[in-house]
C-alpha cells in the first residue's frame, strides 16, 4: 500500500486500492483479532494492570512504558496498532495532496511511514513551502450556527 502512494501516487492501482478506506478497516479488524486473541492468553490482561501505572501521575510513566513493551502480547498488539496509525495517516497525506496538488509527498508518506507523526510535519512544512497552506485534511469549518 505504501510502496502505490509513494511510487505511483497518481495511478488507477493506487486509486482502487488506497482510495476506499476498505483496506484501512480491514487492517484494524485483523487488529481486533490480534487484540483478542492476546488478551484472551495467559497473562493477557496484564497490559491493563500497568496502563493504571502508566496514566497514574504519581507514578513514572516511562517505567510503565518500558514494563508494557516487556509483555510478548502487548507487543504483538502494539506494533499492528502503530503500522495501521500510520497507513491511516499516510493515506490521508496521499488523498490531501492529490486534492491539492502538492509535490514532493512521496518524502512526507516515507518519514510517515518510517516514523509516524514527523511525516506530517514534514507534509504541512511542504504545503507551506509550496504555498498551499495548511492541509485540511478532509476538515472543512462549518458555520457555528450548525453546531
């Protein structure tokens, strides 16, 4: 799916494929099954135990962190969580710049594909540089009397 948004971003392969958001949800049900499947093992709720350390401020976060990724099934669920993150993310990086015709994406989709978040700020750097402005992302304001 990356390799379509970054070598051929423009072609009807990327379209058909990347264009529906099927693949996306397809991915995080595989997740759910993933997440099922760990938490339903021995030990698998064990994850929950030390997330109430992670989010308890008293307690040192980073500790809880690294005690988490100690847990074989937390990290088998936590690395599909963050490839999925990133698809979603790259896929709205892919979609934004076609609506806007912005070059140069392939970089941010593969710092996005990387490392998550700095390929965004990569794509916004970008859209700035090139005068197209903040993405939108999909976003589009409402007037407030809707709310």
């Amino acid at each position: 799916m990356w390799v379509l948004m970054v070598a051929a971003p423009r072609s009807s392969l990327t379209a058909r494929v990347m264009g529906p958001i099927a693949p996306v949800i397809a991915l995080s049900l595989a997740h759910l099954a993933i997440v099922l499947l760990a938490a339903s093992a021995p030990g698998g709720t064990e994850p929950v135990k030390i997330f109430a350390d992670v989010f308890d401020p008293a307690q040192n976060q980073l500790d809880g962190m690294v005690r988490l990724f100690e847990v074989r099934d937390f990290v088998a669920e936590e690395w599909p969580h963050v490839l999925i993150w990133d698809l979603f993310v790259g896929r709205a990086i892919w979609l934004d710049s076609l609506e806007r015709d912005v070059g140069f994406t392939w970089a941010a989709l593969l710092l996005t594909n990387g490392i998550g978040p700095p390929g965004l700020l990569l794509y916004v750097t970008i859209c700035l540089l090139s005068g197209r402005g903040v993405p939108s992302m999909g976003y589009r304001p409402r007037d407030r009397a809707e709310y």
